[in-house]
C-alpha cells in the first residue's frame, strides 16, 4: 500500500524530530536509508557527482543514494515510511502527541 503524500510527510518530520539517543536513535545504517529514500522521492536519481575519495560522509551518503537509482519516487516514499515503521512501530502515535 502506497503511502499518501501527508504520510510521508509527517514521517520525514518524525525523523527530522528524532533524538540523537534513547529508544529512537538511529544507526548510521537507517540514516543512509532515509537519507537515499528521502532524495529519491524529493529528487528522483542521483545526478550530482562523486565526492572526493576523503569525503567519506559524503561518499557513503553518495552512494546510498545510487544505490536507487531507477526507483520510482512513489516506490522511494513507500520504503521512507517502511524504514520508519520497522525501526519506531508507534511512530504515528507519537507524531500525533507531538502535534503533526
């Protein structure tokens, strides 16, 4: 099932609102996650160049993005809101108490 437009949305606040500790912190594995969904959906493929080879931050985060290149950006939204609900079950509760 496809994630409305408002969903995904409020999952993007929701990770954007995400501590940096406690029960929602997130590995670097599932930062890359969303940050190569969250492009693909906004952006569509990847068609900024290669960081530089010591730019390893930004080297990993180019290529997760790659790593979906071809993917539709509804696909993208639907794994964005997949990511979330396998890391933070309750998430939709929480975005509503926290008014969004």
């Amino acid at each position: 099932m496809s994630p409305s437009a408002d969903e995904f949305e409020r999952a993007a606040k929701f990770v954007r609102d995400m501590p940096e500790s406690g029960d929602t912190k997130s590995t670097d594995e599932q930062k890359l996650a969303f940050y190569k969904y969250f492009k693909q959906a906004n952006e569509g493929d990847c068609n900024e160049p290669a960081p530089g080879m010591l730019n390893f931050v930004g080297k990993a985060k180019h290529n997760a993005w790659q790593s979906v290149k071809g993917m539709s950006k509804d696909e993208a939204k639907v794994k964005y809101v997949e990511t979330l609900d396998s890391m933070v079950a309750n998430w939709r509760d929480q975005a509503t108490q926290k008014g969004f």
